[in-house]
C-alpha cells in the first residue's frame, strides 16, 4: 500500500468513503465466512468496505503508511498489555508528522460522578456506567460463547493524565486533550461522531 493512508480500527459499521476501517468483531469473520449468509448476531452486517484487522496481532498495513489514525471506544476494551502493544502499533504505522485521534470513556468523569453521589446507589452507578463490573456471571458453554463474541466489557480505564503519559512513552509528541471537530487535519470530520465524543475523553497525538 502507499503512504498517506486514513485508517480507522475498531470501526464497527462505520464505514467512510477514502478510509480503511477494521473491526476484530468474531461476528464479522464468521459473516465473512462461507456459511455467513445464514446468521448474524447484529441488528445489521457489517458495511462491504469494513475489514476485518486486530490491531493488537497487527492490520496489514505497511509501517509509516498512515497520515491519519482513528479508533473510537476501542481502548477501554483491550487488557493493559494489549492497549500497550495497539499503542506501539499504532505508533509504528503512522508517518512522521502523522495524526492519531481517538475517543473512550473518561475515568475521571464517572470518579468525581461518583464522588459526588453519596446515596447508596453511588458505588453501584459507578461500576455500571464505567462497565467495569459484572451484574451476572457467565455460565455454560453459550455464556463464554456470548461473552468471547460481544467483548463488551471494560477492561482497563483511562484519564487524560494516564492516557497522555501512555502515549508520551510510547513516542507520541504534540500531545493533547481533543475535542469534537478541532483536528487540524480536515479529514477526521469524515469519521468522527459528536455522540462518540460528548461526555468522553478525546485525544489527539502525532508522531
């Protein structure tokens, strides 16, 4: 591939003319499969132009190919480890002067909501609104099966001060809190949601 690529991972049906987006959804691959046609798990299927890529294991994209970088309520999902390894891969495809943006849930905000609530629901609010808890455990083989599909839950929260010394170790320069539709590059209006964005923690990052 050439350079200057826009690529979004984690995109979901998100699908933007001039991008390449990636989603590492099970559901996608066995709606990819030969037997796909038969069965999915979403309201809808995955747009024609999503991939499928793991940006953990690696997107088949060449080192420093990518102007633009997105991924949007993704990191909140991948253990510290694998956050850690999507950083450094992120780092690795973006060329010199590349812009990486992205948008997830903000710890401080549900900390001080929590705070902030001395009822008896507080610490309860808390653990649902940051999916960090478990209201039910899995059981038998369609629970695992569900839990392995959805990868719904939260696995490693962030702030802006850890997300910014995360990135900063990772060799990330320019690095800010970001707020819907101020990228300097134009682009990112062409994947970027407000609803993803209101309420969250942004940030934006260049190599």
């Amino acid at each position: 591939m050439n350079g200057g690529l826009y690529v979004q991972y984690g995109c979901g049906f998100s699908d933007p003319l001039g991008w390449l987006n990636f989603d590492a959804s099970p559901t996608l691959r066995f709606e990819r499969s030969p037997i796909g046609f038969l069965y999915t798990r979403n309201a809808r299927r995955f747009p024609k132009g999503v991939r499928y890529g793991d940006v953990v294991s690696g997107l088949p994209i060449e080192d420093a190919s990518c102007r633009g970088l997105f991924c949007s309520h993704i990191l909140e999902h991948l253990s510290l480890d694998d956050c850690d390894q999507a950083l450094a891969n992120s780092f690795r495809y973006l060329e010199r002067g590349g812009t990486f943006r992205m948008a997830l849930p903000d710890l401080e905000t549900y900390a001080r909501e929590y705070l902030a609530n001395p009822s008896a629901e507080g610490s309860i609010n808390f653990m649902q609104a940051s999916g960090l808890g478990r209201e039910r455990r899995s059981r038998g083989l369609s629970g695992l099966l569900k839990d392995w599909i959805g990868n719904s839950a939260h696995l490693w929260m962030w702030d802006e001060r850890s997300l910014g010394e995360r990135l900063r170790q990772h060799g990330f320069v320019d690095i800010r809190r970001a707020a819907f539709g101020d990228a300097d590059d134009p682009r990112f209006a062409e994947v970027e949601e407000l609803s993803r964005f209101e309420g969250y923690l942004a940030m934006q990052c260049r190599k």
